[in-house]
C-alpha cells in the first residue's frame, strides 16, 4: 500500500490541484472546465483566500486536496473554517488519502484558532459520511441549509 502525506499546498502545485478540481467540479455533474478551474485555484491562493491541502504518495503523485476557507461563527464569536472541497483521485480511494486530508485539515484549523470545521455532502455520497462519522464528525440533524443562486 501506498503512503499517503499531506502539505500546504503552494504555487508549484497549481496545475495539479486544477486538474483535481476540475475533477471535483465534474463529480458534482459540472462540466469539465481546465482554464475556470486552474483560474480559481490560483486566484483563492494569490489573494490567500482558502487554504488549500495536498495529499501526495510516496513518488510524489497527487492523490487529493481539500479547500478551506476561514470564517467567522457569530454565535461562538470565534473563527471557523468551511472545509469546502474535498476530492480523492479513484485511483486513490481507499489509501487513506482522504482521512489524511481531513486529518490535516483539522491540525491546520486548531493551530489557526479556528473553534470548529464545517462540511456539507451530497446526502448521496455514503462513503465520505461514513469517514466523517468515524473521524468524529456530527450530522446535522436540526438546522437545515438553504441557498439561492443569485442572477448575475
């Protein structure tokens, strides 16, 4: 089996987190899009406005990120962070890539003062409510979450 470590992601990891990230954006039934998703990694990390974490294996090679961005909750009055995207390679499923960026994410989080980390998941996708559980994550079961697309 493979290692999987994670780090911050930097500048040299743009293409490779764009890739990914269009990945994600079509898991979620988006099409496929290289130039908008390479354009929006590298404007949330030349404006630090996310923090962005790679999983590699042991050659080096890619196997996942996450995205998270710091925030605030008004009813702790303490900062938070939204863990936003997550994505695992399937080549890389069931490495541990994906504990090991939650994992991180959750170092990174505590060291930045942050009180909590926040996730929303299609109610389909069992797998990852499965490791969030088992990783210590509660479902929300009183508040729902509401959205509107706003016209541009």
């Amino acid at each position: 089996m493979k290692k999987i470590t994670t780090r911050l992601a930097t500048m040299d990891a743009v293409d490779q987190l764009a890739v990914m990230f269009d990945d994600y954006r079509q898991f979620y039934e988006l099409a496929p899009d290289l130039v908008l998703s390479r354009q929006f990694i590298l404007d949330r990390m030349l404006g630090c406005e996310s923090v962005l974490i790679l999983a590699e294996d042991e050659e080096g090679v890619a196997a996942g990120f996450c995205q998270l961005y710091p925030t605030y909750c008004s009813l702790t009055a303490a900062p938070i962070c939204a863990l936003y995207d997550l994505y695992v390679r399937p080549e890389a499923r069931k490495l541990g890539a994906g504990r090991a960026l939650l994992l991180a994410a959750e170092a990174h989080a505590m060291r930045n003062g942050a009180v909590r980390l926040d996730l929303t998941t299609a109610k389909t996708n069992l797998a990852a409510q499965n490791l969030y559980q088992a990783l210590g994550w509660k479902r929300d079961d009183i508040f729902f979450a509401y959205s509107k697309t706003l016209a541009a």
